[in-house]
C-alpha cells in the first residue's frame, strides 16, 4: 500500500550556531521499499578534515509536521542542476584535501536525509583512504611505506536501521574536487564505459556507471550493491538514489562570508582531525530506494 504525506517543516533561522541543519518540506512516498522525497527535510552536511579524516553531518532543525494523507498524488521528480562556480553558500574546506602525497591519509562525507513524519532517516557516508595508492599494497610497498588501508567506500544506514556497504581497495576511478563539495566514485563502470573523473549529468552518469555515486551540494545520485562484509546487522542487498537540494544555509550567516567551523586554528595542518559543516540546511526532492 503507498501512502502520500505533507511535511510543513522549520522555523526561520537568523544566524547559524552550533551543528549544521538541512530541512526540508516535502511529500514522500513508500511503497515495495521505494521511497520519494518531494522539497523534503534534508540533513546538515559537516565536514571532519584531516591527513586521516574529514566528514560531513547534518542535524535537523525543529519541524511541526504536518502529517495529513495525501490519497493519488504522484511524486515530484528532482529536477538537475550543475555546480556554480560562485556559489555563495559554499564554507571554508568544501574541497577534497588530499595533497598527493603517500603519508597516511583518510578523508570522509557524512550526508544525511531526514523525514520527521516517518520518523526515519537515511545517512550517505563516502571515505577515501591512501589515494596516493590506487590499490592494495604489495608485499614490498610494505616494506617501503609501512602498512596503508587503501580504497573507496559507500554506506548506507537507512529505514528501520538498514544498513548497505560496498567497498572497494582500489581507488583509482574516484574524485575530489579541491575548492567545492563534489565527490564521485565508479565500483563497476557501464560495459566499457569510461568513468566519470568530475560531475556529469545524471543520463551521462547512468550511461556510463553501474555501481557508484556522485554527490555535489545540488544533487546526489547513486546505485550500490552490498559486498557481504557485514554480518552483524540487517542488511538491504542493492541501493539507488537520485535527489537534488536546495541549499538554505552553510555555516554562517545568510547573505555573508560562510565560515569555517572549526575556527581560524583549521588554517594550520597541526589541528588534525579537521572537520567542517558544509551544509547547515537544505530541501531535497527525489527518490530513495533499498531493496
């Protein structure tokens, strides 16, 4: 059975203090494990940086719900939009931090989508590790480097707490930006398709990636298959989303120079583990489904 709701969400916010936020308002959909946001309360996006990590978080601002049946409403289909290069929400360390060098280094993105009338949330983590490495070690970088975790990662913990992981010890199909909060990774590529190495258009991505993701401030889109390696949890054997946001707030008062979470000590490398809110709040519309 599909049941259609309403979600009237948030207070005005003058000035950003604290964590991050993402709201949204917004109809849903959940119908055979498939669910549809429409200008849905989206989840704050914080960012954690550092030679070994960098995340990125949403909390959710207080919301009256209204959760009156909506009875053969079709979902609103998100709506693609490319990355300005002058966004004017865009905080301090948006960008991938990775220097190229072969120290250790981890960096992560933590995205998550709330929906206050189901009570459920669906929280998008993305890492990266030893990217100087595009592979497992050999027996002899070993030796020459010491040991290195190396690859590209993609979690899911959704509806119910269902959780989905893929991961890959190869990294050589995924990318950063170095200035904006865009990111992209390809597990297994379309045929002979070449992979995507910056943001594509969503009918380019799905020609050209079975299993992988992209993820920018605007839009986030994806298709993962779990690999087996939890045994602890329930899992959901595939994943596949396409949702645009509309970004409200970043960190710091609207209409001015965002800033950086973490203070002016985020400027010296000593600080380590960095981390930064990149999106304090948002409104998402697309689909989410887990089989």
């Amino acid at each position: 059975m599909e049941s259609f709701y309403s979600v009237s969400a948030i207070s005005p916010i003058s000035k950003n203090v604290g964590f991050s936020r993402i709201r949204t308002d917004f109809a849903t959909s959940i119908a055979n494990g498939e669910l549809f946001l429409n200008n849905y309360y989206s989840s704050t996006i914080l960012k954690v940086q550092s030679q070994k990590s960098r995340h990125a978080f949403v909390v959710k601002a207080d919301s009256s719900v209204d959760t009156t049946k909506k009875e053969n409403r079709e979902p609103v289909k998100p709506l693609y939009s490319s990355t300005p290069s002058n966004r004017p929400l865009r905080t301090p360390h948006s960008g991938y931090h990775f220097d190229g060098s072969t120290r250790k280094f981890f960096e992560g993105w933590f995205f998550k989508v709330s929906i206050p009338e189901c009570r459920q949330s669906f929280c998008f983590m993305y890492s990266v590790e030893s990217p100087s490495f595009t592979k497992k070690l050999s027996s002899f970088e070993e030796l020459q480097y010491g040991p290195r975790f190396t690859g590209v990662g993609a979690q899911i913990l959704g509806a119910d707490d269902k959780y989905i992981c893929q991961y890959s010890e190869e990294s050589s199909n995924f990318w950063g930006s170095r200035h904006e909060l865009m990111l992209g990774n390809t597990f297994v590529a379309q045929n002979s398709a070449k992979p995507p190495n910056k943001e594509v258009r969503p009918q380019e991505f799905n020609r050209r990636v079975t299993e992988g993701f992209q993820v920018t401030p605007l839009w986030h889109q994806g298709s993962i298959r779990d690999d087996g390696r939890t045994d602890y949890t329930e899992i959901v054997k595939t994943a596949s989303w396409e949702y645009s946001t509309r970004p409200i707030y970043g960190w710091g008062d609207v209409n001015s120079k965002q800033k950086s979470t973490a203070g002016w000590p985020a400027a010296f490398p000593v600080f380590e583990p960095h981390w930064q809110v990149c999106m304090a709040a948002g409104l998402s519309t697309g689909p989410v489904q887990c089989i």
